[in-house]
C-alpha cells in the first residue's frame, strides 16, 4: 500500500474525522461529456491533501476511478473497467465523464482529504437524451365522415427519459373520449442502449369540417419539445346538398336554349350529373342528358340527380 493509502486508511479509521455530505444531483446529456462537481464546485481546501473519485458499482460495492494528490500534476486513473479511458479530473477537482450514456446514472462520491479530515460528497447522476423528431407514420389514406378510423402513429424515438406524445387539431388538443377520439401510447426500451421509444396510435371520427385541417404530434421531453410536420387527410362524405340553378335570362320562351347548371356537396365531389326531365303528362318516359347538353323546353318539370362513377 503507498502513502496516499496508508494515510487514507488512518483517517477513514478514525470516524470522527470522517463528515458525509448531502447527496446532490446533476443531469448529464447523452452521448457528451458529463460534468460531476466535487462540493458543488467550492474551492479547494488551503491545506488539501488529496481528492479522490470513486462510484457506486451495480452490485452495490464502491469502486475506484481515479486520485488526484494536490502536489502532482497527473491524477492516477484506478479504474479497471470501462471508467478506465473516460474518466479525468478539472482543475476545479470536477469528476469529466466523456461519451456519457445510460450505465452513468448512479452514484459518484468526491472524497477531499485536507488537513485532519475526510470529507465526502456524493453525486446523483442523471443521463437525458431527447427524442428523435416525432414523426407520423402508418398514415390513414382518407376518413369518412361519422366513422371512428385509424388516423396514424406517432413515434418519438430513442429518449431518456421517455417522451410524451400529444396529438392536436390545427393547433388545439386533442382529448381522447372513448368514443370519437382513441389514443393509445406505449413506451418500449431498447435493451441494448436503455432509451425508450414513444409510440401514440390515434383514432378519430372525421366530420365534414375536417377538410383540410392539420393534425400534428407533440413530443414534450425535459430538453425540448417538439412537433410533428403536419399531416392532412381526405374526408369522404356523401351528397347531401343538391340544386339547380336556370342559367338564362326571363322570360323563357319556347325555342330557346336554356343551361341548367347542378350544384352538389360531397367529397370527393361528384364527377357525374344526369339531368331528368318529366313531363307533366303521365306515361312519357325520362330523357336523361348529359351535364354539358343544352335542352330548350318550356312548361315542364325539371328534376336533377347527382352522383358518382
């Protein structure tokens, strides 16, 4: 045992010298170099000795990583696991983490021996990645008015912690009912890198009003929130509304030649217009014409049909 471990082991033997600080905690961002601070970054005893780093083991057991003796320059790296080429040491005697991920979330411990005492102050570590930008997939290709459809899912990939999925109507929430409205999330983590992935399956119950409006997913995360480009979805809903507009001017005379113009909601709307005309006199059959025919004709009845092909 050298020197530094002599002396280490004489004062953690006498508990008196020994004073455990209140744990604090500090958030780290995946895949960057995490920043653990030793006494939330105060300074430095005038008569320190040295400051050691060491970590809470999945087994529970404490672990080394690394020592650093005030008259030297270099700190002696103890780690003998994966901390081995991440860990170092600031000038400030903060703990440097590089290529933080999941396996960092625990418990790091900065013990500073100064004068006659040993103080130690554990850190809580926690890791945040933020999801991938949500997207919406599994598309529905169009909705009918009036009956409850499968609209798409909503996927935020890849987060720590797991982000929450809402989904919105040109901009307004939508809450889900039971009835019109079903959405159905699940929080799936990969085994491999422990980040979760979001999926929101959404069913909604279009009505005509629908037609062109936005839908968007909203992925809400501790480092940010963000939205889904927006998706918009053919209604389809039947004719409901039919006229006939007489394009000519009064008074009609026998002769002349007379437009009948149709006009029908619907979406998509009606590609095919039959005009019918029925005589007042009983037993003469319907002529149909064309939308695009003329038909010059006076004193009859005239009926209009739409529909589609």
């Amino acid at each position: 045992m050298d020197s530094t471990g002599r002396f280490l082991l004489s004062l953690v033997t006498a508990a008196t010298f020994l004073q455990v600080r209140s744990t604090v905690t500090v958030i780290g961002l995946y895949g960057e170099t995490i920043e653990v601070p030793c006494n939330n970054g105060a300074a430095k005893p005038v008569d320190l000795i040295f400051t050691k780093w060491k970590y809470k083991m999945d087994d529970g057991t404490s672990g080394d990583l690394l020592v650093k003796q005030a008259h030297k320059e270099q700190a002696q790296i103890q780690a003998m696991d994966g901390y081995k080429d991440r860990v170092t040491i600031a000038a400030n005697s903060s703990l440097m983490i590089q290529g933080g991920s999941l396996v960092d979330q625990r418990t790091f411990t900065c013990m500073v021996v100064y004068g006659s005492n040993l103080d130690e102050h554990p850190v809580d570590v926690l890791v945040h990645k933020k999801p991938l930008p949500p997207q919406i997939k599994d598309k529905a290709k169009e909705l009918e008015n009036g009956k409850l459809t499968s609209l798409g899912v909503c996927t935020a990939a890849d987060a720590n912690p797991a982000a929450v999925i809402m989904w919105s109507k040109n901009g307004k929430l939508l809450v889900a009912d039971g009835k019109t409205i079903i959405i159905t999330p699940s929080v799936k983590m990969d085994p491999s890198t422990g980040l979760s992935t979001t999926t929101s399956g959404l069913q909604y119950t279009a009505v005509k009003s629908d037609v062109g409006a936005k839908f968007t997913c909203t992925a809400k995360h501790s480092l940010e929130t963000q939205v889904s480009a927006p998706e918009t979805f053919i209604i389809h809903y039947p004719t409901e509304k039919l006229s006939l507009q007489v394009l000519a001017k009064a008074p009609i005379r026998e002769g002349d030649n007379v437009t009948l113009k149709c006009n029908a909601d619907g979406n998509p709307p009606p590609t095919s217009f039959y005009f019918s005309i029925k005589a007042e006199s009983d037993g003469e059959r319907f002529r149909h014409l064309h939308s695009d025919c003329r038909y010059a004709q006076q004193h009859r009845r005239l009926q209009v049909l739409a529909g589609r092909r």
